[in-house]
C-alpha cells in the first residue's frame, strides 16, 4: 500500500544524518540481553513503540491501524501479559512524512528505549525510518506498506525490517488472472493515480501480467488524488469499451470515479485493490454503482477465522474494523508471539519474527518468508452487489517474491 522510497529517500537520507549524533547502535534501556542487538526489558514492563501518522494526510490510515494495534496488546494484557509483564505502547506520531517517521523512530528508540517498533501505516514512511532502526537493530513491523522495497533493497533483505500484509506486485498479479481467467476479459483500461507510486505500480504490473494471459490494455488514463470530477476522462475511457476498467487507488477517489461512471453509463467491469478495502465507498459511491465492481484484499468479514478479531474490535471501539486495523492487530500479533517464545531483547524478536509459522492472526494466518521478510498468506476478491461484499474467490497463500 502506497507510496515507493523514490521521492522520500533525500529527505530520510538528511534525517537521519541529522539525527545520527543522538543514535548509538543497539541503544535501550534496561539490563544489556545476551543476544545483543537491543536490551532486555527492565521491571514489570514491556516497552514497544508505535510510529503511526497520526496528523496529516494519512492519519485516518495512521490512527486505524494504530487501533488495531492497541487492541491486540490490550487483549494480552488482559489475559495477565507475557510471564507476567505487561507490554506497554509509546506512541509517536509520524505526521505522515518521510522525516518525521525518523524523528519519531529516533525517539522511540533512543528516549523511550523501546524493543521494537509497530508503523507506520504507509509505505515511504517505513522505508524512511528503516535505516536508523536497522543502525540501532531494532526490529520494525510495517502493517499495510506493500511495496517490495521496505524488506527488499537492492536483492538484499533488510535484516530488522518485516511486513503485516502481502505486496503489490502480488494483488496485481491476482487482479490480472481474475480478469482474464474469471471474467474472460479480452480489453482492459488502466485509470490511475498518477501523483501515487502505489498506483502506477499496481497498473504496470496488471497490464504485464494481463497482456501474458491474452489480454490487451487498449487505453490509459490518469487522474490525480483529492480530484472531485473525473467526468472528462471517464468520457475518454468510455469511447475504448473495454471488458474491464482497472483503478488501483484508494476508497475515497474510487467512490467518486465509480459513482461518476455509472452515470455517464459505463457499464464495464471496474476492478481494483486493497485501496478500495472501506466501507464508506459505499457511502461515497451508491449501493447500485458498485454493482459489477472487484476488488482484491487481506481478508473477507464473512470467514469464520475473522470473526473474533471483528468482533472484539467493534466491542473496544463500537464500529467496523477497516483493513488498516485488521492489519495493525496483525502486526500486533506478530509481536506479541515474537514476545513470548522468549523474545526478552530486541535480537530474539527479530529471529522469532523471521520464524513465525502458522500464526493465528486478525486476517488469517500467517508464515512469514525469512528470505524476504514478507508474510504467506491469502489473497480473497470481493465482489459487491447492491452495497453488500461477497467474497467471489480466496487465493491460497503463495510464497512472495523478493
């Protein structure tokens, strides 16, 4: 989800140069663990940190998954913690920029003397603070940045740095078969968010992965986030009468895009990804607009392994849980067992994180790959007839590519 390391790298790189003086590798608090790579927890506390973007642009992403998060360390705590200590969350706030996640991180880190880190939500803002977490191996949980950069640099996997949710060029890849195989789409238009690296990825992946199934992509289209009319262009889209219009972007603009085609009377198939993955499309975009529509992600409310994560999620804060929250529990949960297989330094959770296998989570199960520190896991396509999601097919979990 969102956004690649490109635009943000200068401003992470001067960050984290300015805040390197205040940095020492393997810095925290507490009594030094034999394992190194982080210290021990000290008296009747856990400390972890979470980093999410809790101001600006993308705290409604921010502050969701922050919420999951907070529930699966309530729901530990409750039952009486790890061997009796109870973890304890310091929150940051990333204020949804690449250099704040760094100040934020630094903080955590280095005054707060956290064992680990949960956040942020988006992409560019993992990568930013990865570099002073790896410095001071601290080990760092991304729920929802798909992008294969934030594990993978340069072929090489980041050692203290792991993901909630599966990545981009695999959503693509599923959206891709489904169109051609499922639906035996012959055309597809691409219509995307050109000021989003998340969405111009996803739209070149799907027209590889569709033109080797047989398909042709006969027309792209751009539009830009926070746009309100999208009427010129639907226009354009409309003359290609494509079996299937391809929008991987986020609920917000897709509401209106979806809206505003079926008034101009599109009536194509309109396919997209985890971006779509609110309930307030429907909100924005009318129960009858999204009839015909797919999109793919993490999980469907309907499976029966989900119900006790959605519902103790409504009883904590009395409304559905979105898919940033189901994966701020996830990453939760992931740490939570890194914690308790022993996991008393910062070195332990690492290598407990890089083991999980099979782990009961928010959205399934997960087994994470330790050659590129991504999770295994499903992938369902929902489909959404007359305001009500379905799930149309469930994916078995593949391993990722690096």
């Amino acid at each position: 989800m969102f956004f690649s390391k490109k635009k943000f790298k200068l401003a992470s790189m001067i960050a984290c140069g300015i805040l390197a003086s205040a940095l020492f590798t393997g810095c925290g608090g507490g009594e030094k663990g034999s394992s190194g790579g982080g210290d021990k927890p000290a008296g009747d506390e856990i400390v972890i940190g979470s980093n999410f973007e809790l101001t600006g642009n993308h705290a409604q992403y921010g502050a969701n998954a922050n919420n999951g998060l907070k529930l699966a360390i309530k729901e530990v705590n409750d039952a009486g913690g790890i061997k009796g200590k109870k973890i304890k969350i310091v929150e940051a706030d990333a204020k949804s920029e690449a250099a704040e996640s760094v100040n934020a991180a630094t903080k955590l880190i280095s005054d707060d003397k956290v064992i680990a880190i949960i956040g942020p939500a988006v992409t560019a803002n993992v990568i930013a603070e990865s570099q002073v977490a790896t410095d001071n191996m601290i080990p760092v949980i991304g729920p929802a940045a798909t992008n294969p950069d934030v594990t993978v640099e340069n072929g090489k996997v980041k050692p203290y740095i792991f993901r909630a949710c599966f990545i981009d060029p695999q959503q693509s890849e599923v959206m891709a078969q489904f169109a051609a195989k499922d639906l035996n789409a012959k055309t597809a238009v691409l219509y995307l968010d050109s000021s989003s690296d998340y969405s111009k990825s996803l739209g070149k992946i799907f027209k590889e992965r569709f033109e080797a199934d047989g398909g042709k992509v006969v027309m792209e289209e751009a539009f830009l986030a926070k746009d309100q009319d999208f009427k010129a262009a639907l226009t354009k889209i409309q003359t290609a009468n494509a079996d299937v219009i391809f929008v991987p972007a986020y609920y917000e603009e897709v509401g209106k895009i979806v809206k505003q085609a079926r008034e101009l009377g599109i009536t194509a198939t309109i396919l997209g990804t985890d971006g779509w993955d609110d309930t307030k499309v429907v909100d924005i975009a009318g129960k009858e607009a999204l009839n015909n529509t797919f999109f793919c992600t993490h999980y469907f409310e309907g499976d029966e392994e989900v119900q006790a994560f959605i519902k103790a999620y409504k009883g904590e804060y009395n409304n559905d849980p979105n898919v940033f929250a189901a994966l701020g529990y996830d990453a939760g949960k992931m740490l939570i067992n890194a914690i308790e297989r022993d996991g008393d330094t910062s070195q332990k959770i690492r290598d407990n994180i890089e083991s999980i296998k099979d782990l009961p989570v928010g959205t399934g199960k997960i087994t994470m790959d330790a050659a590129t520190h991504n999770p295994i896991k499903g992938i369902v396509v929902i489909e959404t007839k007359d305001g009500v999601r379905s799930l149309r097919t469930k994916i078995a979990p593949v391993t990722p590519e690096g």
